[in-house]
C-alpha cells in the first residue's frame, strides 16, 4: 500500500513502525488501562477489521472516519461529565499475519493514544487469507482490558465479507462469551443486506444485543464542505504549536502528530482533516506521556518533579515559577483554541444538516457504527446534546 502523504518528520521512521516488507509483529500482550479518574464516564470500542484482498476500501474508510467516531462522544454526558473514549484495532484475515493465530492480530489495545490509532490505520495493507469472525471476537473478548463497571459502554464492530461462521472457533459461543461480559457485538456485512443474512451475520448481533449492519466498502465517504472549514484547519496550527514537548517519547510522538496531521490532510475530501482537528479540541485528545500542557491536569502533577534533561529548551533556563507560569499560558492559549473550534464545529455541523442529501443507497463504515453507538450508548444513561 502506497502512503497517500508523508511529511518529513523526525523520527517519522519510528513512527510508520508497521513496515509493508516486515513479518507479522508476535500478538500484542494485554497493557494497563489508561488511568482515568475514577468518577470519570468510560466508553470503550474495539474495532475489529477484515484485511483480506477484497477489504482495501473498508481500510480507507476506516483511516478516515476513526476520528468522526471518537467525535461523536463530545457533546455527550454521563451523570454530568463527558465520556472517555478508548479505541482498540485488530485486523484479521490476511494471509502474512500467522497461521497459528488464525490469521489474527492486535494492532491496538484498547487506548487513548489516537494518533497511534491513526498511525496503525494508514499503515495497514490487504492481501488473500481465511476470515475467522469467532476467532477475532474471541481474541477481542479475551485479550483487552475492558472494565469491569455496568455503566460503561462496551463494543465490538467487526466488519467483513465472509461467512461469520468460519473458522476453528465457533462464532456463537464467541458472542454469547462477549455478551456475557457485558459487551456488544455489532457485526457490518461488507455487501448486500440478503447476503449477509445468509453468510449468518445477523446472527452474531442478535446473540451480543447488537446490530447486524451493511455497508458499501467500496463506496467513498460523503463530505459536504462548510464555510467553517479552512478557518477549523487554520486554528490546527495554532493548536499545534501549544503543546509543549518533554521527555524520552517527545521526538516521536511530535513526529507522530505531525505525520497523522499530514495523514488526514491528504484525505481532506472525506472529512478527515476537519474530524482530526476537531478530535484535537477535544477531552480525548490526551498526550500526557510527551505533552506538559496534558500532563499538568493531571491530579499528582508537578513541575519541580520534572527532571531539567526531560524539559525543552526553551524551559531549561527558568526558575520554577518562571516553568509554572508558561505551562499555565500555553494552558490557556490551547483552551481558548479549542473552544473556538468547537464552536466552529457546531456551526459547520448546522450548516451540513441543511445541506445533506440522499446521496447514497447504502451506509458507509462511519455512518453505520454511528447508527449502533447512540442508541447502545444511551441504554448506559451516556445522552446528546439535543
């Protein structure tokens, strides 16, 4: 697969770490969850995508429509507060990946790290191979860290186009497995809706109270431009240039912005670029690992603690009160940014609403996971902005 944009960035080698030529990674162990304060509302979404020779469009779709999913959460509220969203991937299908894990692997365990999401995601490549839905399901189910809590939303989307009933594992118990965790199976049938009934589908949603779903793989994404738009890319560099670089991660994780940056500008046409932007004016675009404007809200913070080495040059030479001051002014400048993308967002949005038309006969991968989403999301008490 072509790269459709590159941008030369430091340490961009690093990280494009899923190389087309490379052997298949071993299966990812399961991490620590992301910490969260613990009255904080969690959603969590694994996304579970078919790579076979037929999927190229389903994995464009897919690069493009990750960040409108993740915005669909930012104008909602659980007891008052505003969900975090966690994204896992896994790809299955692909003959390169390993027998031995029935063509299965784990791209992402279940994060906020949306660049690294994205990162994976332009990276991916299709080729021929046997689809094990039960399997990867199973995989999902297992392997991921998914909470404990009644209250919080839990997902899998797993899109494809083979009989859901292949493989050594058998699909049903695979579902009735995941629901009995508490997590919901929606299934997207990658062709006709009859089809999809017959290759048994249907059957893994009404097993994990989900929705059985289909969708045009092949159909490209529909983006009405607004007014709001160039304004919403101009403030992206502004936004950029209020994150504050510090430790070991810094140089890649900067780079790694800058390439995801670069990824959704390439696909403009699909809406990519403004749903980034908007994604990065939201409470789950969260860099605390290399950000210091990020990692300052959280609860134990301190800037004494931080060592000078991990600090960036331009704060090496002040004093204590001098490295406070400037962390609460990039602070500042970052939300005073955000709030007008977001209230840019919210005119384009109204704008889009009375510009849409039918323009397709059928959903496309962001269009069906949204239909699913809201109405699971609302039996946890997660409601809309009316």
């Amino acid at each position: 697969m072509k790269t459709p944009y590159i941008l030369i960035a430091t340490a961009l080698s690093a990280c494009l770490a899923i190389a087309k030529d490379a052997p298949p990674p071993a299966p990812v162990a399961e991490v620590a969850k992301v910490e969260t304060a613990a009255d904080t509302p969690l959603v969590q979404i694994a996304v579970l995508l078919d790579t076979s020779s037929s999927m190229s469009g389903l994995i464009e779709q897919a690069k493009t429509q990750i960040w409108k999913l993740v915005n669909e959460f930012i104008t909602a509220k659980q007891d008052g507060k505003t969900p975090v969203v966690q994204v896992a991937l896994y790809e299955y299908g692909k003959s390169s990946l390993r027998a031995k894990e029935n063509w299965i692997r784990q791209i992402q365990p279940l994060t906020r790290d949306l660049d690294k999401v994205s990162e994976n995601l332009f990276a991916l490549t299709t080729n021929g191979g046997d689809e094990y839905c039960g399997a990867v399901i199973q995989r999902a189910t297992k392997d991921l860290a998914w909470d404990a809590n009644p209250k919080v939303y839990k997902a899998i989307f797993i899109a494809g186009n083979e009989p859901f009933t292949q493989g050594p594992v058998d699909s049903k118990k695979s579902c009735q497995n995941a629901i009995a965790k508490g997590i919901i199976v929606n299934t997207i049938h990658c062709g006709g809706e009859a089809q999809g009934i017959a290759e048994n589908w249907n059957q893994g949603a009404l097993l994990a109270d989900g929705k059985y779903l289909v969708i045009d793989q092949n159909q490209a994404i529909v983006h009405i431009e607004a007014p709001q738009d160039k304004e919403i890319v101009k403030l992206n560099e502004e936004l950029n240039k209020t994150y504050v670089s510090y430790g070991k991660e810094a140089p890649m994780a900067k780079a790694r912005q800058v390439v995801q940056d670069g990824n959704a500008a390439a696909k403009a046409e699909s809406g990519a670029q403004v749903q980034r932007i908007v994604s990065k004016a939201s409470a789950n675009y969260f860099n605390t690992g290399w950000d210091l404007v990020d990692a300052s809200k959280q609860k134990d913070f301190d800037i004494t603690k931080v060592k000078e080495a991990d600090l960036p040059e331009e704060m090496k030479k002040m004093s204590a009160e001098e490295r406070k001051a400037y962390l609460e002014k990039k602070t500042a400048e970052r939300a005073e940014i955000q709030k007008q993308v977001l209230a840019l967002n919210k005119e384009r949005e109204a704008y889009v609403a009375t510009q849409r038309k039918e323009s397709a006969k059928t959903d496309t991968l962001d269009t069906a996971m949204t239909k699913a989403l809201r109405s699971q999301a609302e039996k946890k008490g997660i409601a809309w902005e009316k």
